[in-house]
C-alpha cells in the first residue's frame, strides 16, 4: 500500500508543477497585452494632443462638409403602399412599375409629371419605384392549402416548397408592396390616386373585373334564395308540428318533420338543422359582401402610402458626426506615417 501511495504521488506531482507554469504563462501574456494596449492608449492619446489643433481643425471641417452634404446628395425618403388584386394580372402589375422606375432612372420628367400629375420639379426629386411580393406566412400557407385541395397529388408532391414560400415568390401571393423613394418627402401625397388610374387603365382587366362582380353578385342572390326557401320550410315546420301535436293530443315529444312522402328518400329535418343552415348562408352572404366591396376596383388598396415618408439613410447630424470621424482617422494615420518618415531619415 505505501508503495502504491508514493508511485502515485510522485506521478501527479510533475503535472500539477506544468499545469501551474501554463496557469502562470496565460496569465503573463495576459497581463503583457493589457499593458501594451494601456501603454498604447496612453501614446495615442499623447500623440493626438501633440498635434490637437491640426486634429480640430480638420475634424471641424470633416463635420461641416458633412452636415452640409445634403445640399449636393440629398437626404431620401420612402413610401409603401399594399395592393391586393382582384384579378390575375401580376404581370402587367410588375410591367407597369417597372415602366414607371425605367422613366424616373431615365430622367423623363415630362412624362412622369403627366401620368403622376406631378410637376416637373417635384418629378426630379423621385428615385426609384419598385414592387415585389408580400404576404404573410399564413396567406401562403392557405395558398398552398387551396393549392392541395385542386392539384393532382404526384404534382402536389414535387413542388418546390422552400421557393414557393420564399419572400421573393410572388407565385402564391396576392398581394403586392409598392415603393416609392424620392428626396421631396410631401411628394408622397400627390401620388396614389394618378398611380391607380394608371394601373387600372387596361381592358382586359377591367373586363376581368366585371365577370368577377357578376359572379358575385349571382351568389349573392342565390344564398339570398336559399335563405327565403329557409323562411318557408320554417313556416311548413311549425304547421306540420301543430298538426302533429293536434294528432298526438298535445302528447307528442317530435320536434322535427318529415319533408319527403318517399320511404327510401325521407329525411327528417329539425328547427335546429333549420337555424344551423341559416347561420351557414348568413355567413357566406357576409363574406360575399366583403368580397364585393374589394373588388370594386381591379387593385384593392390595403396599406395606403404615408403621405410624408420615412427617412432612410444618414441625415445632417449624422453625416457630420461620420464625416468628423472618418477626417480625424484619416489625418492621424497621415501624421504617423509621416512621422515614421521623418524618423528614418
């Protein structure tokens, strides 16, 4: 036993002195960098003060020219707007702003103050007008659900899903995001209704459109016919559970009757069954109803465009204080390197 002690102990010994000089070196290089960073801090701080008027005075002028770049680049702003369309033109949706995006980066003042009724001034101050998809995760993922319900399966099963649901794929989406940038900010207001027009100029669409209303119009009126058949059997219902209460001697428990005089087709039809299918068509009607306010036009506005936009990109503030930044690096680092070339020659 005292042989097995001492073998051991004189085993552990040597790594437990290897992994304390390993403990003590990390800790020395630790302490070296940290000295090193402090005694650098201390000589960039000393060197900056040698030189601090050159330093202000370029840093004053690197925030000036900052702060009055906006005069040569201006500040932009954008605006959104949602559309959802009512009829199958995606195509024609995306030709048309990239219609309008081709003439504002051509610089076609003349056309686009004519078809935005905008004038030729506040023309220049637009950038760019793009379009691309937007719908939530769930819109898609109905989209795909109708999508199942009338595809074949083997179809069904070798669509690409990770790109249909993709931010990007406008193929299950209905809707679109519309963006406009520009440097005049209360140009935002002027645009909406002449960009609508001009989206909503096309006949096909337009007759798209008509055929959408009428077939909605004649399932509006056929649930209405339901509901009034509805009415009746209502009213045939409580005749036939008087008479049937009359039959019974006021003793009967039925609360339904029987429509059909055929055995093998009769069906019996309760005041709940009755009440459920009214519920079921109020409902539908009601839908149809919101259907037929959105498709008034062939692109339903969802989101209206924020008649003063939002700031993107750097202001005056912060364009001086990146400006006065990037100036006092840039002049340090040219004092050091001529500094070095002083001290080697």
């Amino acid at each position: 036993m005292e042989k097995n002690e001492i073998s051991e102990e004189v085993t552990v010994t040597p790594v437990i002195k290897d992994l304390e000089r390993l403990f003590n070196r990390f800790v020395q290089f630790i302490r070296s960098i940290v000295t090193r960073l402090i005694n650098g801090l201390q000589n960039f701080i000393a060197f900056a003060f040698h030189h601090f008027i050159i330093l202000a005075v370029v840093v004053i002028l690197g925030g000036c020219l900052g702060f009055f770049s906006t005069e040569l680049m201006p500040r932009e702003y954008e605006s959104n707007m949602t559309v959802k369309m009512n009829v199958n033109g995606k195509e024609q949706l995306l030709n048309d702003v990239g219609y309008f995006n081709a003439l504002i980066k051509k610089g076609a003042l003349t056309e686009l103050s004519e078809l935005l009724s905008i004038t030729e001034l506040e023309a220049a101050t637009l950038k760019s007008c793009e379009a691309y998809p937007y719908a939530t995760f769930f819109e898609k993922t109905e989209a795909l659900n109708q999508l199942y319900m009338t595809t074949d399966t083997a179809i069904y099963n070798n669509l690409d899903f990770a790109q249909l649901m993709s931010q990007n794929n406008g193929d299950l989406s209905s809707k679109f995001r519309i963006s406009f940038t520009a440097t005049d900010q209360t140009v935002f207001s002027k645009l909406e209704a002449p960009l609508l027009a001009y989206l909503e100029r096309v006949p096909e669409l337009n007759k798209l459109l008509e055929s959408s209303q009428k077939a909605l119009e004649f399932q509006r009126q056929t649930y209405y016919k339901e509901m009034a058949n509805l009415d009746t059997l209502k009213k045939v219902m409580n005749l036939a559970l008087l008479e049937q209460a009359k039959n019974s001697g006021g003793t009967g428990t039925n609360t339904y009757v029987n429509l059909s005089s055929d055995k093998q087709s009769n069906r019996s039809v309760n005041a709940l069954d009755i009440q459920d299918r009214s519920i079921f068509y109020a409902l539908k009607i009601t839908n149809i109803d919101v259907a037929i306010e959105e498709h008034a036009s062939c692109y339903f506005v969802s989101s209206h465009l924020n008649p003063f936009g939002k700031k993107i990109g750097y202001g005056k503030l912060s364009r001086a204080i990146v400006s006065a930044g990037v100036s006092f690096l840039l002049t340090i680092l040219l004092l050091f390197f001529y500094k070095l070339s002083k001290n080697k020659a």
